[in-house]
C-alpha cells in the first residue's frame, strides 16, 4: 500500500519548515543506475583519492542494503547554513561557511527530532533511520530524485532559489510514500565558472578529481605536506561563490539560514591568535565544529603551508 495522502506530506514539510529547513522533498529509496555506473567510474579511475573508506559498503552505497531494514522512501530536508555576515570578514585564513557555526551533524540530528518523533508517533510500525554526512549515501543523488535541486558541473546540488549553500539530511524509511516531488531541472545551461575558477583544476563538467580538490587536501589528505591550496585551511568554496545561482539569486533575495547554531562564531572572526594555538586549545576551541575533523596536525600542516605560499 502506498500513502498518497496530500495532507501528510503537506504536515511534514511544515514541521520540518518550523525547525529550519527550507527544503523538503521525497523519493523512493533507489539509486538510479546511471548515477551508479557513475560512481563506479569515479572509484576504477581512482578520483576518490585516498578516501578509503568510500569504496567500502559498496551495497550500502548503491543499493540501499545494510540499513537495518528495507527502505521503501527516503525524505529529503535542505537547510540553509549561509550567513550574510561572511561577506564583510576580512579574512587571513579561510574556513568552508559550513564549517564556521556549530557541528551540523548533532545541529541538524537535534532539528530533524521533531519530526521524527511525529512519523514514530504516527506510525508505530514503521521505521525510520535519519542520516546527516553520517551513512555511506549518495545524499545528493537521493536528494535530487527527491526534488531538492540539479547537481550542477561544480557536483554541488543547487536550488533554483536559494542556490547551494545548505546541508542535506536524509530519512529513511520502509512506509512507501508517494511522492509528489518533480526533478529539478539542470539549469546551468554552457556556463563554466565553477571550472574556470577552480585553481588547482580539480572540476570538469559534473565530475570532480578529490586528488586535486582543496577540500580534500585540507581535510582528506592526511599527507606530510600538501601544495596550492590559496588560503584555504579547512574545506574550499571557490565553486560555490562564483556559481551565478548563488551570486544572482541566493545573494540578491537574500537568503540566510534560519538556524542559530549556524551563524558565524567569533572564534573564526579572530584570526590573530589562530597561529599560536596549542594542541589543547585546538580541541577545546573547535570541539563542537566540524573543523574537530582535522588532526591538530594537519591544521599546522595547512596553516604553515598557506604561509609559504603568501
């Protein structure tokens, strides 16, 4: 039996709306097979780099099997993490937008709570598994099916309106809902600022190399020492910035997040004393952001080589 019900998804969208997501959509839970010969590819032509674990759990991956249970749907929730407020920093060093609020993953667990509790209220026999970053998915390509945006040529999702700088959730479940989510349309046209802009050429149309990405170098690669990464020392938004649906649309309408937890610390505002941090005071400062990620080490290792690079 599949749900139909209009007023359901309706009620679920506004509770999700309420707690700071501005996007909602819903799919079935499949993979469609030419986003899995993609990721096939990407893996044979060693484009994943040295992230290891990605080619691992390849049937989580692919075919949605280790869940705990057979996802029948999967819903979509999109929030925005971008602060206006980033425009006017005068910063040395630069970190990702994600990454200078609070951890998005217990941020987004905690405003996605609400309605979980209301699907395990409302269908007891059901059940529900949400993932933030935190399972082997192709979040973007689930998210897509589910009407939330195209993936651009940057490999980003972007929103007609609101552009691309929000994270993505997903929830599983087994209760076969019908969606009413239409496929976003790839808009970006013969444009190609995001790989123009790129300055280690790390993009081609809709495919990324991780190897040359800087995101990858400041996060992924746990290597000595890594080269070109332009003032970068954790993650990299060149190809977010330039993308006209973030410049003309998400900048002109002004779209901002709606979470507090989001908005920029003052911890990144104060650079100065970035450079003379001891390991402890690294953990401490940036215990509940995603920069935890990183090894003490290779928050040195990045800085000193954005230094040399000067």
């Amino acid at each position: 039996m599949v749900l139909e019900s209009k007023e359901l998804l309706n009620e679920l969208k506004a509770i999700a709306s309420e707690n700071g997501f501005q996007l909602f959509g819903v799919a079935d839970a499949q993979i469609p097979d030419p986003d899995k010969e993609n990721i096939l590819h990407w893996v044979e032509e060693g484009r994943h780099g040295n992230m290891n674990w990605y080619p691992r759990n390849m049937n989580l991956r692919l075919e949605l099997e280790g869940l705990g249970f057979k996802p029948q749907s999967v819903i979509a929730l999109g929030a925005l993490y971008n602060d206006p407020e980033y425009e006017n920093l005068d910063l040395t060093y630069r970190f990702s937008r994600y990454a200078m609020g609070e951890d998005y993953h217990s941020v987004l667990r905690k405003k996605a709570s609400a309605l979980m509790e209301f699907l395990q209220n409302s269908f007891p026999n059901q059940k529900f598994r949400q993932g933030v970053d935190s399972l082997p998915v192709p979040e973007k390509i689930l998210a897509r099916e589910a009407g939330i945006g195209w993936i651009g040529k940057n490999t980003n999702l972007i929103h007609e309106e609101y552009g691309s700088f929000f994270f993505i959730s997903l929830i599983f479940t087994d209760l076969p809902l019908r969606s009413a989510s239409l496929i976003a349309k790839d808009r970006c046209g013969t444009c190609t600022a995001c790989i123009d802009s790129c300055p280690t050429a790390a993009l081609s149309p809709y495919k990324i190399d991780a190897r040359k990405c800087i995101s990858y170098k400041t996060i992924e690669d746990r290597s000595e020492s890594v080269e070109n990464l332009h003032g970068w020392i954790y993650g990299c938004d060149i190809c977010q910035e330039v993308c006209p649906w973030n410049q003309v649309k998400a900048r002109k309408k002004g779209w901002k997040t709606e979470i507090q937890e989001f908005k920029i610390r003052d911890l990144f505002k104060q650079q100065g004393s970035l450079e003379k941090l001891e390991e402890n005071e690294f953990r401490e400062r940036f215990e509940d952001s995603a920069v935890n990620r990183v090894s003490y080490k290779q928050f040195r290792r990045n800085l000193e080589t954005n230094r040399r690079e000067k």
